[in-house]
C-alpha cells in the first residue's frame, strides 16, 4: 500500500467558515510552546477575526477532532480532567468510566471522543463525572481506598 498520507486535509472552521492552514505549533503558542515540532489546523481568520484550531495525529497530520474556540478548548480539558479523576481514584477502570459515561449520555462508545464533543456533551460528561466523585467521597474512608485497590488490580490484570 502506498502511504501517502501527510497530506493537509481540506477543513473549514465551524464558527467562520474560513479554510483551517496546517502550521507549526508554534504559530499559536509562541514563545510558551514547549512542541514546536507538533502541528495544528489554525483558522486563517486567527488570531484577529476568530480564535479556533485543533491538533493533529502527527503520522497522518488528521485532526485530533473537531476545530475549538477558547471556551470549547477550555471545557474539553475540563471533561478529560472529571473523566480521568473517576479511573485515577480507582472508581472505575478506565474503559469502564467510557463505557459508563457513553451509556449516561446515550452515545455509542466509539463516539466517546472528548476531541469531538459539543459545549453541550462536554458540560454534560463534566456534571455526571462531578456527582460521581461527589458521592463516592461522601461515602468515603476505608471502604474507597479497598475498593479502588481492588479496581486497580482488575485493570493492571486486564479484567473487568
Ligand atoms: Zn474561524
């Protein structure tokens, strides 16, 4: 098979309209950008007229999702950080916690991309995270700490 695959794909930006330019990482982090090797999809409008872009998978230079402003930026690090939290404290393992949360927002699990998801499904997926975390602490103590030992050894022996 021949790979030719670094390619730019043709994108559009959803909030302007304007064709997205593959540059340097460094085009948008400047000086704070710490993978000037890495690349993204930046809104021709950026920065004067709109603020959208997204990273890319670097062996094929394809989008890791769907282009973000600031605010959709913002939340999609929010959701990872409340998902993570939930398999990091041993609640669940980590395919489980995308099984759980899809089947809660009636998405099918391969849809469960944070890269892709709306204000709505990220501030969705946020709140159904956050009460789990909150109820789980509520009940606490001894019997949290057993059970995300036990969580843990399921996921280091790949059950459950
Ligand atoms: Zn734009």
């Amino acid at each position: 098979m021949r790979k030719n695959l670094r390619r730019p794909a043709d994108i559009w930006c959803p909030y302007c309209g304007r064709k997205a330019v593959l540059r340097n990482a460094s085009y948008v982090y400047g000086e704070r950008c710490i993978r000037p090797d890495k690349h993204l999809y930046v809104c021709s409008g950026y920065p004067k007229h709109c603020d959208a872009y997204v990273g890319v998978h670097e062996h094929n230079l394809m989008p890791l999702g769907t282009m973000a402003d600031g605010e959709l930026r913002h939340l999609r690090i929010e959701a990872h950080y409340a998902l993570n939290t939930v398999w990091k404290r041993g609640y669940m393992t980590k395919k489980g916690v995308y099984a759980w949360l899809a089947n809660k927002m009636n998405l099918r699990e391969k849809d469960m991309h944070i890269g892709h998801f709306s204000y709505y499904c990220c501030e969705e997926s946020i709140r159904i995270c956050r009460e789990l975390i909150a109820e789980r602490d509520k009940k606490g103590g001894d019997r949290r700490r057993q059970t995300g030992s036990r969580e843990r050894y399921y996921a280091a022996a790949g059950v459950g």
